[in-house]
C-alpha cells in the first residue's frame, strides 16, 4: 500500500479512520525522514477534536504481525 494524500484509511489496532494531511520531512535525520501527517476522524477527550499525527511514512505502509498473520497497519477505506 502507497499512502496517498486526502484518502481514508483505517488503523488495524483501535479500526478507526483518518485522512491522511500531507507528506513532510523530519529534519534531524540524515537522510531525512519521510513522515505522513493524518489526521483523525474522531474526537478524544485528552488530545480534542480530529488530533493530527506524524508518523514515519515506512512503518505508515508497513505490514505487522498480528497472532502470526501480516496485516497492513493502515488499510485504505473505500
């Protein structure tokens, strides 16, 4: 899977979704680092309403082991 930017996708761990912002830059790795910004599609009461969140854009396609089975964490919705 290729995150792509204004595109929904789903969190195998708590199945909720998110959109995905924008793509940047962590720039205090060399190379630099590639990071998704996605925000949520739900509101929390400790971060408030849709908290937007960076991840690295690698573990972002990544597939994880889950009880022996490799699942996307992120999966695109619709």
């Amino acid at each position: 899977m290729t995150a792509e930017v204004g595109k929904r996708y789903r969190h195998y761990k708590n199945n909720r979704e998110y959109i995905v912002l924008a793509f940047g830059y962590f720039t205090e790795s060399e190379p630099l680092q590639e990071c998704v910004v996605y925000q949520a599609q739900y509101d929390t009461d400790d971060l408030g309403p849709k908290p937007v969140f960076i991840r690295p854009r690698v573990m972002f396609e990544e597939h994880i082991d889950v009880d022996g089975t490799l699942v996307p964490r992120f999966q695109e919705v619709g």
